[in-house]
C-alpha cells in the first residue's frame, strides 16, 4: 500500500472537522457562560470569584486550542493533530465539567 501522494484530494472532510471544532467551541462557550453565571450569581465571595477566574482561564485555553487547530485544518493538506493539542482539548473540557459541577453543587 503506498502512501497517498501531494495532489491527493481529502474532499470535504476538513472542512466538516473545522466545522464540528466550531460546534464544540460555541458548546465549550455554552457551558462557560452558563458555569461563570452561576459562580458569579452568589455573595461575591473569593471562592466564588476564584472559581470563576478557573473557568475563564480553561474556557481560554480551549479556544487557544480550538482555534489553532481551525487554522491548521484550513490548509490544503493540513497535519495530523498533535498529542499534546488532543490532550490539552481533552484535558479543558473535562476541567470545565468538573468546575461547572462544582459550582451548581
């Protein structure tokens, strides 16, 4: 089996990755904003801040991610992603989960 050479045709198939990392952003953003309204609808206190500052910075980092890898998959042939880019996604959108069920509990 050889290898698939530079004028290969990948078709519509980075574009629909670059659109589902678009739907898994605005969901990302979603679940911040509704996390940071709770946090910040209680007395004000410094927990209740801090943890809102923690969900802004993850929210953050996931779109750093996100929007490198939109970026990449919107060359021609774009690289296969990255190890340490899947586990820094996978590791903000658990994080985000975590502190969203904090602060509703």
């Amino acid at each position: 089996m050889s290898a698939p050479g530079p004028d290969r045709d990948a078709g519509l198939q980075p574009e629909r990755t670059r659109l589902a990392w678009r739907r898994t952003t605005l969901a990302c953003s979603v679940v911040a904003v509704l996390a940071l309204r709770q946090a910040l609808r209680g007395s004000g206190s410094p927990v209740e801040l801090a943890g809102a500052a923690v969900i802004a910075l993850i929210w953050l980092a996931f779109l750093w991610v996100a929007h490198r890898r939109i970026r990449e998959l919107a060359a021609g042939r774009p690289r296969p992603l990255a190890p340490q880019a899947a586990l820094a996604a996978v590791a903000c959108t658990a994080a985000l989960a975590v502190f969203a069920m904090a602060v509703i509990v």
